[in-house]
C-alpha cells in the first residue's frame, strides 16, 4: 500500500514539472519555434525521428499485448506445453529488413542536412563576395566578442546580424573551452582555443520580429562558476539597417559633454583603459583585448550579460562584479572606488552609444 502511495506521489510529481517546464518555451530561446533555415531543417529532423520511434513503440506496443492475451494460460490447461517452434525465416527477415528501411529514411536526410549545415566555402573564399557576412566569435570566462573583419569593427555581448541571409562564424575561445549557442536559430558549436570551428546560421525576419529582434545565445559548455550567466543576445535587423549599424560603429568616437560623464571618462581613462576599448575600431592583436569591448556600451540589452540594462545594475556590477558574476576577470583589476566615482564612471559608460 505505502508503496503505491510513493509512486503516485512521484507520478504527479512528475506531472506538475512536466506542465512547469513546458511553460519555458520562449520564443527567443527555444528550439521547438524554429527561426531560421538551420533552425527548421534540424527542428524537422527531430520531428522526423520522434515519428519513427513513436512508430516503433506503437508497432510493438500492440503486437506485446496481442500475443500476451491470444497466448495466455488458460483455466483448464495449466499444464498443457505448446507445441515448440524454433526459428522463422519470414519473421527474422521482417525484423531485419524494417528496422533497416527505417534507418535509411532517417540516414539519407539527416546525412544531407549534415552537409548542407557544414557549407563554409563563401566564406573560405580566396576573395569573398562583397555580401557574404562574416562574424569571428571569440569566447572568454565569461563575455563574448564579436568581430567583423571585413569592416574592421569589434563588438561585445550584443551580436548584430542582417536577417533573411546566411552569416559565416569562426568560432573559437581564447582561455577554457566553451560553446556557442542560439537555441531559436541553431544548433551548438564548440569554441575551442585550439582550433577554430566554422559553421552559417540564418535568422528569419519574420521570426525576429515575433523575438521583438532579439535572439537569447547561451554558452553551452560548462566553463566555470558563472557559465550559467555567460549569455548573449542577439539583434536580427534587416540588412539595410545592419549596414547602417557598421557604419554608425566605424566612425563611432566617444564624444562626452556631461561634467559628469567627464569626470568618469578621466577614471576610466586611469582605471579601465588597459583592458576594454571605447571605440568599435580597436586594431590591437586579440591577446591585448582582454575585456569586452565597450564603444556602444549604452546600447547593449544586458549589463554584464544578464543584469537589465539601466545605470542601478551597471552601479552593482562596478561596486563588486563577483556578487553578480563569480569567478569574472574583472573583480581586483581596479582599486576601491567611491559611490561619487562609480556614478561619474555609470554616467560615462552609458553614454557611449552608436544609435
Ligand atoms: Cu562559457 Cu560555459
């Protein structure tokens, strides 16, 4: 009796995670609402191969209970033995050759896509065409950057990409490894720091419009205390306002009027400068860029990548980053600041904006 109370008690248990966790589907961050060509093509395999195994529970589902009833004992025939039947040639060629069949129908799209999805060559180009994007990512513990090398711009933590067009990533990480990830848009790549990893996602228009224009990425590779916080976002915007956004970021130069923001920018330029970069332009060799690059901080949608973006968090995050992200980079690189300090250097970081 106690026993069976137990297993009910898991059973609803059970049922009520199932209905909680199936209200975490987000649009902006689930695989089940695909949002772009490699998005769909790898959600339709999935579907694929869930009606296959659903199909082979169901054929053997049905055929377990026909042959349990038909061939019970009987009353009256406890002790009568059948009549001993040993191998079955039609029947073990059923069995082999469906399971076969299955597989092929699973194989020959699966293998397909496995190539489509590995189609670097545009951007392997000796010289490539004037509209094949491509974006380096580069994982670190625990920011990302991203860097347009064919406009020489840098970015951090916000990756900007036109919609409706394949964009070519070269993936890799500069310390432990990691892994990158836009669940609605594509499945996961390894950042590695021994190797660079390349592959192309698309991002839909009509899909980003639904995200509001925002993608969450993830970092899908445990790396640390704060792996869980090392996320992303990212802005889908038609092409035409992508071009207008790396213009914007070429020429952008801080231009502080405030008195305060003044005053933070003279901190910064004491405390901050030997690590992040204020401008999007940074031609120094990536082992010197060793923080995220800040030249349109103010437009960023996280602080830190997950805090909401107003000057409160930003003020938290510079008063003591290991309470919000533990394990960061950033915590003993700056003496002790004061409140007046950490509002002047807010007010300053906020005001760098490309838009
Ligand atoms: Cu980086 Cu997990």
């Amino acid at each position: 009796m106690k026993k069976w109370l137990h297993s009910w008690r898991l059973l609803s248990l059970f049922s009520v995670m199932a209905l909680l966790l199936a209200g975490c589907g987000k649009p902006f961050l689930s695989t089940l609402q695909p949002a772009g060509e490699v998005a769909d093509k790898q959600y339709s395999l999935m579907l694929l191969s869930t009606a296959i195994m659903v199909l082979v529970v169901i054929v053997v589902t049905i055929i377990f209970v026909y042959v349990v009833i038909r061939f019970r004992q009987r009353k009256g025939q406890e002790n009568k033995i059948p009549k001993q039947v040993e191998g079955n040639h039609k029947l073990e060629i059923t069995w082999t050759v469906i399971p076969i069949i299955l597989l092929i129908i699973l194989a020959v799209p699966t293998v397909k896509a496995a190539f489509d999805l590995a189609d670097v060559k545009p951007m392997n180009k000796e010289k490539r065409d004037k509209d094949t994007l491509v974006v380096n990512v580069r994982a670190n513990l625990y920011w990302w950057e991203f860097e347009y090398p064919d406009y020489g711009v840098i970015t951090s933590q916000d990756l900007v990409v036109p919609t409706n067009e394949r964009v070519y990533f070269n993936v890799k990480a500069s310390d432990v490894k990691h892994s990158f990830w836009i669940p609605a848009v594509g499945g996961k790549i390894d950042a590695n720091n021994d190797n660079k990893n390349q592959f192309w996602l698309e991002f839909d228009q009509k899909d980003a419009e639904k995200a509001n224009g925002i993608f969450y990425g993830k970092c899908a590779e445990l790396c640390g205390p704060s792996h869980a916080l090392m996320d992303f976002k990212v802005k889908a915007v038609p092409r035409e306002e992508f071009n207008q956004w790396i213009e914007k970021m070429k020429n952008a130069k801080p231009v502080v009027t405030d008195p305060v923001a003044k005053q933070g920018e003279a901190i910064f330029n004491k405390s901050c400068i030997g690590c992040h970069a204020v401008t999007p332009v940074d031609k120094r060799p990536e082992q010197a860029r060793t923080a995220p690059n800040l030249g349109n901080f103010g437009d960023r949608e996280r602080i830190a990548g997950v805090l909401e973006h107003n000057e409160e968090n930003l003020k938290k995050w510079l008063k003591d980053p290991e309470s919000v992200k533990p394990g960061n980079k950033m915590t003993g690189t700056y003496g002790q600041l004061t409140d007046e300090q950490i509002d002047a250097l807010a007010k300053y970081l906020m005001s760098l904006k490309v838009e």
